[in-house]
C-alpha cells in the first residue's frame, strides 16, 4: 500500500475497505489485549478525514517544562480553591454509568465528519457534573451546537481544544439540547425557534486542568477528581491504529500503519476506571463521539497509570453553577 504523507495524493485517497480489513487482521496478530475491527462508516474516506475524526493538530509538546519551572497559573489557584471537596479515593472500579443505580450521563453521539469532540466531550461533561451536583439525572442536557457553532475560542468543526471550550461556557454561559439541538456532521450558530431559557441561567465555572496546569495531572489526581465530582475531559494522541478498536483494554501497538499519522488531540469523555478480572490490567473507561456501533457500544477502554497515548497528562474539569440572570448570554443571544 501506499503510506499516508500529510499533502500527499495518498493522503486524500480513499481506502478500501478490503485493505481496512488487512490491517485489523495484523492487529489482531500482534495481541496487544484488544481487538480490531474494520468498520464500515470509515470505509470509503481518507486517511485526511479520518485524522479530522481523531481530532485536532497539536502545536505544543505533551510534557511542558511547567511541570518544573514553579510558575503556577490561574487555572492552578482555582484548583487548590477546590481542595477542600477532594478525598482520597480507594476501590477497583468507578463507573458514572451506575452510581446509586443509575446513569448520569448522556447519550453515545456520532460527530460525523464533524471534528467537535473537543465540544461534545466538554458538554457531556457539564451535563454530567450539574445532574450529580443537583443529585438528579433528570436535569436538561446543554447544547452541544451552541458552543460548537457560536464560539469564537475554537475552530468549529475544523477541531479545537476542550480546556477553551469550557473557558467559553465560562465566560458566555450555556444553553439547553432543546435550545439548540446537535446534528451529526455540521450546522451553524442559532438557536432554535421558540427557545425559552426561562427564568435560570446556567455557566460553566472554576474550569482548570486537573492537577493545575498542563501536562500537570497524575493518575490519583484524575481518580479523586473523577468520583469526587463527576467525568472530565481527557485527551490523547491516537495512534491510527486506535480507529479501529472493536473491545479490550487498547495499549497503541509499536508499528505504525503509515509512514506519517498526524499527531492530533482526540477529546473524550472520561467516566470511570477498573481492572481487567483477568490479568488485573488497570484501565480508564472512557465514552467516544463516534456512534455506537464504534468499539464497545460507543465506549472504550485505555491502559492506566502509564500515560497510555498521553491521555494521564492533559485532563480538564470545570463546575457549572445556576444563576437568576447572565446578561453577557442575553446579550450574545440578541445579537444572533
């Protein structure tokens, strides 16, 4: 075959769904703890589309020398305000799935071709954490379009970064699914006819990175933050063999498929953690945007406590908070 070389004609030829086969059967030869699957909604693109599914292209190293320099930011002092809710978690397994018996998060989305992840997983996560602050799993889902498609932190469907996208939710404020609903692969900023916000006014508040700044968090830091208040954002760098993961615990193999694989950022939710009854690997159980017929219903499990992909060094958090008014929301919503 041809590699992938980022400008390449290869690099927007479309491929064939008998070579996608091909390389999930050599997957599958070099048991990693997971299988691959060649899915049939990948086949027919380009290796140029596919890295649009995996996210956006990174412009900074994983590991920042922050991490030794002692310059703390802001983001960090609203961490620490945060300490005194944070316990030390213990127990295998942690799954938002099912606590107390019921599921606190939304649906499975498929984002098309669409590079939003960075905004469904941001929004997931708001939804998340207001149903558990407010110990109600009927509390509205927010709009995963409206911040997509109205943001100007981001770069809308041509990919972004899930820190900003609940810097946004911060500073304008969040709207209802109802308001503006999410369709899969594009739409635009609006809000849909006969939206009523009522009379509450919902935002996202004290967003940092777990463990204070990039490239800052560690395995305990995300666990405690994880049970403590709800799922987070994680990112990672996928390898091109992560599109093809069907079930298991996926660790990236050692040989790369093509000759250049974009190095991106893929946001995702992070919901739980456990080990493998089996062999006792410990692994982050975390929801993907590409539709349930995409690994284990829409879901996946990673390696954990190796920063498998780098997906143990960039984590995001942040809070959402109910107020009676937001005038800088009415203001951006008349001006739509």
């Amino acid at each position: 075959y041809t590699p992938w070389v980022p400008g390449s004609a290869g690099y927007d030829k479309p491929m064939a769904g008998a070579w996608q086969e091909s390389v999930a059967g050599a997957l599958n030869l070099l048991q990693l703890g997971w299988r691959a699957a060649a899915y049939e909604f990948f086949q027919g693109k380009t290796p140029r589309e596919l890295n649009k599914y995996a996210g956006v292209r990174r412009h900074r190293p994983r590991r920042v020398e922050d991490r030794s320099s002692g310059a703390l930011s802001t983001s960090f002092a609203s961490f620490l305000g945060l300490g005194s809710r944070t316990r030390r978690v213990s127990g295998a397994s942690y799954d938002w799935r099912s606590v107390n018996g019921k599921s606190w998060l939304q649906d499975v989305v498929t984002q098309g071709d669409c590079g939003s992840c960075y905004t469904i997983a941001t929004i997931h996560m708001l939804t998340a954490r207001n149903r558990i602050s407010h110990k109600d799993t009927a509390q509205p889902a927010f709009s995963m379009a409206f911040p997509l498609y109205c943001s100007e932190y981001n770069q809308g469907c041509d990919g972004g970064y899930g820190f900003l996208s609940s810097k946004w939710s911060e500073d304008v404020g969040l709207v209802t699914e109802a308001c503006a609903p999410f369709s899969e692969g594009g739409g635009h900023c609006s809000l849909a006819p006969g939206c009523d916000l009522g009379n509450k006014r919902y935002r996202a508040s004290q967003h940092h990175y777990v463990g204070g700044f990039y490239g800052g968090s560690s395995e305990e830091q995300i666990r405690q933050e994880l049970v403590s208040r709800g799922p987070m954002v994680m990112s990672f760098e996928p390898k091109e063999d992560f599109m093809y993961y069907k079930d298991g615990i996926y660790r990236s193999g050692p040989n790369r498929i093509h000759q250049e694989w974009e190095q991106v950022d893929h946001a995702v939710l992070l919901i739980g953690y456990g080990e493998d009854g089996e062999n006792g690997q410990a692994f982050w159980s975390m929801q993907n945007s590409w539709g349930t017929d995409w690994g284990e219903d829409g879901y996946f499990r990673m390696a954990r406590g190796m920063d498998e992909s780098g997906c143990e060094s960039i984590v995001v958090a942040a809070e959402v908070i109910e107020e009676s008014s937001n005038d800088v929301l009415d203001k951006f919503i008349a001006s739509m």
